[in-house]
C-alpha cells in the first residue's frame, strides 16, 4: 500500500510540475515547448502559427497524462487489471482519452487549421467580405506575426503558463490551449479589481496586482481578463492605445514610485513629531502644499563616531511636504535596487546634512 502511495504521489508531483511548469523546469528547458522546439519552430518568425501547433502539443501530452499514471500502476504490478473490474474501467477510460484527443487534433488540422479554436477567433477579426476562413484568419495572422516581430512589443509574463503581449495594434493573451486576441482600435480595457499580498511583514514588503477587463465591440469576438503586477501598469498603459479606465473604487500603486511614497509616509508617521511654533509656508518642491516635515536626527548612527557616512543634523526650517521629500529621498537612491531604499541614506536637498528616513519627522503646529 505504501508503494502504491508514494507512486501516486510522485506522478501528481511530476504531473502538476508539466502542467504547471516551476522555475527549476523552465531553466533546465523541461517544458512542453522546449521539448517539441524543433517541431514548434520559431516563435519570432510564425508566432501564430507556433501557438497553434504549441497548444495541439499542449493539450494532447496533458490528455495523455492520466493513461500515463494507469499504465505505470500496471507496469509496477501494482494493480491486477485481470482481476479488478473498476482498474480495468479505469485504465480503458484513460486510454479513450487522447484518442478522443487525437481526433479532435485532427478535425482541428482540417484545411490549414482553419477550425482550430486561435484561426476562428482570429477570423472574426478579418474585414475581407471573402467567406473562406482559411484566407480570413491568415491575413489577420500574418498581421500579428509582423508585429511580433518588431523590437518594440511588450511582453509580460504574469506566470509561467500565461503571458501578455501588447504590440502597435493588438493586446494578446497566451495561455496553454489558445490564445485569445484583441484588436486595440475597438477594445475597452477596464481595471475592476486590485489585491494586495504582503510578502515581508519585517520590511513592509508586499505586492499589488490587478485584473483588466479586455472587451472588444467586434461582434463574436471573446472579452477576457488580464491579471498582472500593478508595477506593470504604467508599461502596458504606455503601449496601448485605448484608455485603461479605472473604477472610481479601485486603488493600486501605479509605479515604484508611488509604492515607495506610501511605504516612507508609514514610517514617517512612526517617527516622533517635531514641535514647531513658527508660521510654515508653502512646500518649496511642489508649491502647492504647505510644508509639513522637518528633519531632526532621532537615529543611532554616528554617535562619537565622525564618520562622514553616518547622519547628521540638519539645521533647515521646514520647507518640504512630505510627498516632495519621499520623492527626493528616492531620486538619490539606486534605481535598480528599490529593495533597499527605505533602509538607505539621503542628503537634505539644502544643506546636504545626510539623514534616513528615521529623522524625517512630521511637523506640529503649537
């Protein structure tokens, strides 16, 4: 029985890991399309074509999964087909399987693949009056397989089985069984919903994503969802021509940069409040606002030490809001690690008296 399990076990574990393909597979080329690459051929070049033949693949090796997992409970005597009905059922229910695969493939390869499920979703987008749909879908597809072709696509991989790309005309989603398209002159994209996950309660590290809602007017055409990092936003908002409208309830970090700001004022708010009686003016970053911090040293750093890399204190009136000085405090940071910006250092944008954001203190009128 132990046996029997721990098969059972392995197989779900192998199964799911092709299905649902983790890092360690992807690098070491253990996927479905690096397997069959030299049958796929290349994506750059024929990329509809490749997702066609990709997800025949796709869909026959994942039919042919549960056969797999039969035919090892036979082949290592676990079961005794002769003597068990229900096995002997269950073995030939698995193998009707990918047969039944197999002829759906082929109804599918009829007249150039013309009735698989990415030509027909791409002939709805054809405006040639020629009802053949083999020429239909082809010339929408040689059209997206131009445009895949340029440098300036934008690809997102929001897992490792699906993937959006944003090219000069059309928003396309990959998936392992199809792909689903829509063109950008008649699609209203619409963020309904955002999440956010905390990754790092010690660093106040967390992760945002949200879904966009791709509707096309085109009659017949399939509407589908877009579920990607919030930090991606601005990249696909950038690309596409339409407006992404936001629901007015719908709140989401759309850079790094407004992650970061919101991640300083939460721990300014922590910070001790620095007591002022004189009249505070206008932010002089912004203009807009009137100034509402003042840097103070409160943390540990360079006591008795003389070190010029430890803080200092700073001796300017307020001058800045809060917003203006997060957005200072980032702009001398670097770029491509954002993960240490909160636990680095800044210098004061007049004095240049280095501080972290410990010593960044909200004013108190008194």
């Amino acid at each position: 029985m132990s046996a029997f399990f721990f098969y059972t076990l392995f197989y779900i574990l192998i199964s799911g890991c092709i299905i649902y393909p983790p890092t360690e597979f992807i690098s070491a080329g253990l996927t479905i399309k690096d397997i069959f690459s030299s049958w796929l051929g290349s994506e750059n070049e024929f990329f509809i074509q490749y997702h066609i033949k990709r997800s025949v693949v796709t869909v026959f090796v994942h039919s042919i999964l549960p056969f797999g997992y039969a035919f090892g409970l036979i082949v290592f005597g676990h079961v005794d087909i002769g003597h068990e009905n229900m096995w002997l059922l269950f073995v030939i229910c698995t193998a009707i399987m990918p047969l039944c695969t197999l002829y759906k493939i082929l109804i599918w390869s009829m007249n150039n693949w013309s009735k698989h499920p990415i030509a027909q979703n791409l002939a709805i987008y054809s405006n040639s009056n020629n009802n053949n749909n083999n020429v239909a879908w082809t010339t929408v597809a040689s059209d997206i397989n131009v445009e895949y072709r340029r440098i300036d696509k934008m690809i997102i991989t929001t897992n490792s089985i699906i993937c959006i790309i944003a090219t000069d005309n059309w928003i396309i989603k990959v998936m392992p069984y199809k792909i689903l398209v829509a063109h950008q002159s008649d699609a209203v994209l619409i963020v309904n919903k955002s999440d956010t996950h905390d990754m790092s309660l010690a660093t106040r590290g967390e992760v945002q994503f949200i879904n966009i809602e791709v509707k096309s007017t085109r009659t017949g055409a399939q509407s589908f969802d877009i579920r990607l990092n919030a930090l991606d936003f601005k990249n696909l908002q950038d690309k596409v021509s339409r407006p992404i409208t936001i629901l007015q309830n719908i709140t989401f970090h759309k850079t790094l940069l407004d992650k970061f700001i919101d991640s300083f004022k939460e721990q300014v708010q922590e910070n001790p409040l620095y007591e002022c009686a004189e009249e505070l003016g206008q932010c002089i970053g912004c203009m807009q606002v009137m100034s509402n911090v003042k840097l103070r040293k409160q943390c540990s750093s360079g006591i008795g030490s003389g070190n010029s890399e430890d803080c200092m204190m700073c001796y300017c009136r307020p001058m800045w809001c809060i917003d203006c000085m997060a957005k200072w405090f980032a702009s001398r940071q670097d770029e491509n690690a954002p993960e240490t910006w909160l636990t680095s250092k800044c210098t004061c944008p007049v004095c240049r008296a280095k501080f972290c954001i410990l010593d960044v203190c909200l004013v108190q009128s008194i």
